[in-house]
C-alpha cells in the first residue's frame, strides 16, 4: 500500500499534536514497531479540526506494547482483542493502542468471534466501517495511507462503507447508529449516505437488537447534541429506525429544526422534551438506560411546556422566571421552537423585568416561621413556608420584615393546608 505526502489540510493537526503522542509514537518506533494514527482523529485532521483524542494501531502484540511503556503506564482494557492503553509518565495523557488485526466472522452481530493479529496496515483498515475512518497517518515519514479513498469522500462530504455497505453494517449492528451520528459534520453540514450505504442502513436496522441499550443511548445521545440534530432526527425517523429504537412509542420531531443554540446537557433534554411531548416517555427513557438527571429534566421540561406566564401579570412573570431558575434559557428555547402562543412577548418582557430585591431564595425559613407562629414540623409548616415564598417572589418583598407583614394578614390558623398556594408552575 503506497502512501502519500500530508495535505495541506493537515498542516494546522500537525503542529497541534501533543507532545506526550509524539512521544508514544516515538517509543514504539525506536522499538522497531510500525505505529499510525487512525480513525476519527484522521478525519478531523483532514478536516482542520484539532481533535480530543487520537487512537494509534500498530504491528507490536499487546504484551509488547505493555513491556516498552511498563506496568505502571500501560493499562489492559482489552488485550485479547489487540488494545492496551497507554501514557509516557504517570500523570500523562492516555492513549490507546490496538494490534494490527484482522476479525474473523461475526456471529453475534456485535463482537468478531475471534480476532487474529496481524502486520498488515491494509488488512486492518478494510475491517473498518466507512471510508472516512480507514485512513491512517505515518507520523515519522509524514505519510497518509488511503486505500478506500476516504479523503475524496470527506472533500465531497459523501459516507461510503468500506466494501459491501450490508456486511460492514451486519457485522456490527452499532454501526448503524455511528453512520447516522456521522451524517452530522457540525458546520460543514449534513453529509448524506451514498445509494448502497443508504439502502443497506435501512435494510439493516434489525442489527440494532444485537446492541446493548447503553451503547444505543451513547450514540444517540451524541446525535441529540450535535449541531445538525434535526436533520439526522428527520433522517432516522424517515429510515424507521426511531421507531426501532423507541418499540414504536410515539414521538414528535415538530419544532426540531427552530431549536436555539443552548449547552449540549440542555439541548438533549430539550430535543427530547419535544419529542415526547404529548404523552409520558419515562419507561422508555429508563429501558434506555438514560441518566436519572436527564430524565428529570424532560419531566420537568414537559411539565411547564405551554404553560406561560400571563404576559400582562407582572406578578405571574416573576413567579415563572423564580421557580424555572436555571432552566429558564432551556425552557424558553422549547417554548419558541414550538411556537407556543405569546412565547416572543414573554421573553421580551422577562429580559427587561429587574431582579427581585431579595433574590430568589426564601427569606423566611422553617424556623422562623415556626417561632413567629408556633407550629411545629409538618406539613402546616412546610405549605406555609411555599405560601409566603410565593407571596415574597410575585410582590418583590425585599426584607424579612414585610414578609413578616403579610404573614398577619395571612388567615392560616384554620385554613387547610393542600389548598394554599404553592411555589410551583404552572
């Protein structure tokens, strides 16, 4: 396999590489070992963008590996498939590295059988899933090795598989799930399958049963935050695998494309917010093993959806803005995505609304309240304590002392406490 020199695409990757991977890289070849970098660090670099993280491959076995770095930097996350992590120095970066290999038959639809060492740079790309991830770079002789023309495909923003879309995709059923996430190149777009690649991701979505739930989730967690989500969403629900991943629950891409830019936590929580608007969503967020803060924060998203303050009631805006706290922004995003009725009114006028006084934060806690009114733990105290908050926030109390006002003209001695007001919205 001839390789060619850098392009100049490259240049901007080169001069960006860590010091502790120079490093690694040169250990291994004083060794006599072959070493690349490979997969999605490639990519990036041929796209001008500095990676986070950079796998290499080589033709040392892994135990070889282990003896040039030691046992005190060298890490078996998986020998027997070819992998080792490593670093130069104890407090050093982490880098993996895996055995030239070429897998034998997949019958699991997961995992290869077996694996068998190898010393072909060739061998190990072929097994790879798409053009654009079997490349690799010679670090020493400043070499791209390209084989399946993976640099065309990522100039003309093309994924292609590496030979026959459906067996690359049948050996390894998350697979499907990668192509979609890689539709997304952030700003340079959408890129679109070709025909086979395409055909064979529809055709192979049954492969996904053979995934665990948690490496779905990963996956699709990613194409919830990147950039270009709406699109693959549009793609994957077109494609039906979706409805594949959710059991044919229902789901709603409405409002997908208009979703503002907000931090990745908030847009996957907000994405699937709206997806699972209409009914509840949460034993199929636990069956996707989805964290329990992520499906807090749908729950409580889908709890406030169209329910706005009353643009006219000073009084209502205050209480929105204090009980959604730091979820307003994301609350507000979904909001104007869906086009909810008065959502541009309302965030005109929460903009120009001045903090409370006081803060958001209550200014009559438990024990003062139950000094100024002898009542003792339970749930009399905790309700008063809401009712006040409430009070506090929609007039802007700015000292204990109203606060303490307003408590006397509060009839709550006889009152029953499920029915005072709360410090909740809607």
């Amino acid at each position: 396999m001839e390789g060619v020199a850098f392009p100049s695409s490259m240049q901007s990757w080169i001069e960006s590489l860590p010091d502790d991977l120079l490093q690694v890289v040169s250990i291994i070849s004083e060794s006599g070992g072959g070493v690349w970098v490979v997969g999605g660090s490639v990519r990036q670099g041929l796209s001008e963008v500095v990676p986070h993280d950079y796998d290499l491959t080589t033709n040392l076995r892994p135990e070889q590996v282990m003896d040039l770095f030691g046992s005190s930097n060298s890490i078996d996350v998986g020998a027997k498939y070819g992998t080792v992590i490593v670093r130069v120095r104890p407090d050093g970066d982490l880098y993996e590295i895996t055995t030239l290999r070429c897998d034998q038959e997949y019958l699991d639809g997961r995992r290869p059988e077996s694996v068998i060492f190898g010393d072909s740079l060739l061998e190990d790309l072929e097994r790879r899933d798409l053009t654009i991830n079997a490349m690799a770079v010679d670090l020493a002789r400043q070499l791209l090795y390209d084989p399946f023309n993976g640099y065309q495909d990522l100039q003309n923003g093309v994924l292609r598989a590496v030979g026959n879309a459906s067996t690359r995709l049948s050996e390894d059923g998350l697979r499907v799930m990668r192509a979609y996430r890689l539709m997304d190149q952030g700003d340079a777009g959408l890129w679109s399958p070709e025909d086979d690649l395409a055909s064979a991701l529809r055709d192979c979505q049954y492969m996904l049963k053979n995934v665990s739930i948690e490496r779905i989730w990963q996956e699709f967690r990613r194409i919830l935050a990147g950039q270009n989500a709406a699109q693959v969403l549009e793609k994957m629900s077109e494609d039906g695998v979706l409805s594949t991943i959710f059991g044919g629950h229902e789901y709603d891409l409405t409002g997908q494309a208009r979703l503002a830019d907000i931090s990745s936590d908030e847009v996957v929580e907000a994405r699937l917010a709206m997806m699972f608007r209409a009914d509840d969503a949460s034993g199929l967020m636990k069956r996707l093993t989805m964290p329990k803060v992520v499906i807090t924060g749908v729950q409580e998203l889908n709890r406030c959806l169209s329910h706005l303050p009353n643009a006219t009631s000073v009084s209502e805006l205050r209480l929105y803005r204090a009980v959604l706290g730091s979820r307003l922004n994301q609350q507000l995003a979904c909001e104007s995505a869906l086009a909810t009725s008065e959502v541009e009114e309302v965030i005109t006028l929460l903009a120009s609304l001045p903090a409370n006084v006081a803060g958001d934060a209550p200014l009559a806690d438990g024990h003062w309240i139950a000094e100024m009114t002898g009542l003792s733990k339970g749930i009399k105290l905790g309700r008063l304590k809401e009712w006040l908050h409430r009070i506090q926030i929609e007039e802007d109390l700015p000292t204990l002392a109203e606060v303490e006002a307003r408590l006397k003209q509060l009839e709550w001695q006889d009152g029953e406490p499920t029915e005072w007001p709360r410090f909740y919205w809607p």
